[in-house]
C-alpha cells in the first residue's frame, strides 16, 4: 500500500500560508516552514511497518493544485493523508474534491486540530473518506492503514461514512507511550531541504524534535491545542529524548535544536535532561532552544539550562495586563514575567517574547500596557526577540465559546478562511480592527528604535551574529508588511 503524507497546496494572493507544526496559522510574505514534527512522525512510522511512503508539502514546495494532480496521476497513492487548520479547510475540501474526481479509487483522510472539534463537518462538505481526531495521528494513521489492508478494527476517533450515514469509533484516546516511535526519518520527511530557513537560529543544520504532546500547563484558554488535539499532555522520557538528540549530532552533524513541545517539562525531567545534555558532552556540540513559562523556573534552573547548552527560551508573555493573565488561566504574574527575563538573561540565556493583541475585552490603554512591557523588557536587554499576533480563537478554544456567547465576532465565526490573520476577528471595547493592527505593528516597531538596535550591536562580536542579525533584520521588514497599518 502506497501512502502519501502532508500538506495540500494553499496559493493565495496573501502570501505564503504557514500551517504545518503551527500552532497559529498567517499568511507570510517571509515564511518560516516549521518541521511538522508529528505529520513526519506518522510517515516515519508506516515506513517501519512496511508501508510505501511519500512525503509532500505542497506549502513548503510551493506546489500548485495543478502541479499536485499531476504528481498524484503519476505516483498513485492508494491513501492520501493530509494535515489541515481552520483558516486552509475549506480550501482543502475542494482540492479533495477535485482528487477524488479524478481518482475515486484513492482513498483520503483529513486530520488536525479543526477537523478535532468538528468531525462531521469535512465528510458533510467534501469527499473525504476518513477524518482522524485527536493529535497521536501518527499511531491512528498506521492503525487505519492496518485495517484497510488487513481488516484489523480501526481506532478510536474516526469518523467515516457508512451505509450513507457519518459514523465514529468513539473518543479518541492519548494513551500511547510516546518513547515507543521510532526517531522520525530527516532524509524521508525532507528536513534539511525543506525546513532551514529560520530566522531565530544560529547554528545549521538545526532540527526540531518534539518531546511533549503538548504542554503540561494545558489551561490557556487561546491555545488550541491543549483544547483540541492534546487535552491529556504526554511526555517522553529524557533519556529517549537525549538519545534522539545524539542521533542527530552523530547522523546528521546538526548543530542546534528547537524543541517545540508547547512547554519544556520542568522539575525532575528538566534536571535530569540537563545532566544527560552535559554528561554525554551534547552542550559542547549543540545549541538548544525551547518553549517555557514564566513563573515557575529559579535563577539555579537558569543556570543548569545554560551550562547544559541551551540558548533560547521562548516565552509566552501575551499580555501586560494582569485582568487578562487571569481571564486566559496563565496562572503567572506580571511580575513574574520581569523577574523571569531578568534571572533568564542573568544565566545567559536568549528571551524571546510572544504576545497577543485583540482579546474582546481589552481596551486600547490595555493593549499599549503590553506594547510598554514588551519595550522596557527589550530596552533593558531582559529580553532580545518578539513576536506579536492578533488574537485567533480558534474552534475549540474557550476564547471561541466565549466570543460566540458574547457576540463578539466581526463576521460570521464559520468564515474559516478570515481565521488567518490578514485581518481583526473580535470587536473590543474602544478600537477598531485598523487600531488594533497598529498596536501589533507598533509592537514589532521596538525592533527598530534607536536603543534597542544600539544595544543589538554592542552585542555583535563575529560573522554568524552578522549573519542572525540581517536575517532579523530582514524578518522584521517581512513582519511590518504583514501587519501594515492601515
């Protein structure tokens, strides 16, 4: 059985859709193509169980619809499977539909945090044939594929149509040992061809491994996936984690790693993690970087984590209000979130910041409350890196069934493709949707005042900081057009 693995194509004239590993959907002018880690999983998976395998992004190959029938006349895949998100659904029910035109002998699935909350909704629109809820499709993947050619029963969170009527194998379940996969096949799943532009790293190749689905907080009431995919969190042991990690080094010779589980474990894992990192010598021979919180790691921590080799940590500071921190269950402080740039950059460390503007509750005062965090942190050298996104609250979300409840959507809330950031999606209190597209540029603007690029430069001493400074530089130019005032 030959099987084919990814994304479909999504041209738009609003640039270049980013989706696959993404836990926020935009359409990019200057892209990053994140490695989807559990979609390459998934192929890795039926390859070690015998299966023929093809690996097609479509996005991040910038293949047409056209280009890609092509590809499917000539290959002839019996199983398409394919990722999708809210704002690119639609845009893929008619590309199966178009597929299934042409060859109603292939079979299709459709799987993804949106298709998670509602099922139904792809078999009713299009012609697929299988919907897979839940975030380990890896492991369902080989199952369905089992039961197409073996007859084996199927797993649980499937929907499929049966005698003309939609039908499911129940609730899917998260209970799979995650250490049990096999490392995900780079040369396969196209890595280092596909997935190295990345303006946040230093050192190439890099990778991204996955060693948490997803993250052990799981409560913020915008993150999608915790909602959706991932509402039990599941995590790798460090040893398997620090055995992947050496895989990498050894077979690939790559030189720093994002991990991008939502966040790193902390306590018992994280120490453990770092003294393997040192004690097999991988600090001296890897950068690494990782999703944390604020609020719950110690200037000591800090300190291991560098000595152990890690560069960057991503930081969710999403608002500088302390009303919206509790609304969106953080369960951190304002001023946890100043005491953590600080001890983080003590030890040495990188900060990246990320936030979000647009929560229907929030007005413009509060909204510049973050825009005035973010500057002092980055004028102060607490933090070194942001990003800014309007907020999507995705199907599924608590911040979705709020803004449903309250009437707060600016359109109708199952226009999925005005999901992708081009523009506002809830009203607030006293801005426009232009207003609050300005407080998210005016944010990525601390990037260009005068102190923060004098105290950047200070910082450079030798050609790769030349090099991540003009890829900065360049992402910045690429972020301002995305997010122009109007």
């Amino acid at each position: 059985m030959k099987v084919l693995i990814g994304y479909l194509p999504l041209k738009s004239s609003k640039g270049i859709a980013t989706l696959g590993q993404n836990r926020q959907f935009q359409y990019f002018t200057n892209p990053t193509f994140i490695f989807p880690l559990v979609p390459a999983s998934a192929a890795t998976l039926l390859k070690e169980n015998n299966y023929q395998v093809l690996w097609k992004d479509c996005v991040a190959e910038n293949i047409n619809e056209e280009n890609f029938l092509t590809y499917i006349e000539k290959h002839k895949p019996d199983l398409i499977a394919i990722e999708t998100k809210t704002p690119a659904v639609k845009k893929n029910w008619k590309t199966i539909d178009n597929i299934k035109e042409k060859h109603p002998e292939i079979k299709i699935a459709i799987m993804g945090d949106h298709v998670t909350v509602f099922p139904e909704e792809s078999l009713q629109n299009s012609k697929v044939d299988y919907v897979i809820t839940g975030g380990n499709f890896d492991f369902q993947l080989l199952d369905l594929c089992n039961h197409i050619t073996k007859k084996t029963k199927l797993p649980k969170g499937i929907y499929y149509r049966s005698n003309n009527k939609i039908v499911s194998t129940g609730k899917f379940e998260l209970n799979k040992n995650l250490d049990t996969l096999p490392f995900i096949d780079r040369e396969l799943t196209q890595c280092f061809e596909l997935y190295q532009k990345e303006y946040n790293i230093i050192e190439y190749p890099f990778a991204y491994i996955l060693s948490t689905r997803d993250c052990w907080w799981g409560k913020c009431k915008f993150c999608v996936w915790n909602h959706t995919l991932y509402p039990v969190c599941k995590i790798r042991s460090p040893e398997n984690v620090l055995d992947e990690i050496g895989m990498l080094i050894e077979k690939y010779q790559v030189k720093e790693i994002f991990d991008d589980a939502g966040t790193l474990p902390v306590g018992k894992w994280l120490k453990t993690f770092c003294k393997g990192m040192i004690q097999r010598g991988y600090n001296r021979k890897i950068k690494f970087s990782c999703n944390m919180r604020f609020g719950i790691l110690k200037q000591e921590d800090y300190n291991l984590m560098k000595k152990a080799g890690f560069r960057l940590l991503k930081f969710g500071l999403e608002s500088g209000n302390q009303e919206t921190l509790d609304k969106l269950d953080k369960g951190v402080k304002v001023e946890d979130i100043e005491q953590g740039c600080a001890m983080a950059t003590k030890a040495g460390l990188t900060v990246h910041l990320t936030m979000i503007v647009g929560y229907e509750w929030e007005t413009k005062k509060q909204a510049l409350n973050t825009y005035k965090l973010a500057k002092k942190l980055m004028h102060t050298g607490k933090a070194h890196v942001l990003q800014s996104t309007t907020l999507v609250p995705y199907p599924g979300t608590p911040l979705w069934d709020l803004a449903k409840k309250n009437n707060s959507f600016l359109f109708d809330p199952h226009d999925y493709e005005k999901y992708d950031m081009s523009q506002v999606i809830l009203k607030t209190p006293d801005m426009t949707p232009e207003q609050v597209q300005s407080v998210c540029n005016k944010i990525y603007k601390i990037f260009i005042h005068p102190r923060y690029v004098l105290n950047h430069l200070k910082k450079i001493k030798n050609i790769k900081d030349v090099t991540y400074t003009l890829k900065g530089a360049k992402a910045i130019v690429g972020h301002l057009t995305d997010f122009k005032d109007e």
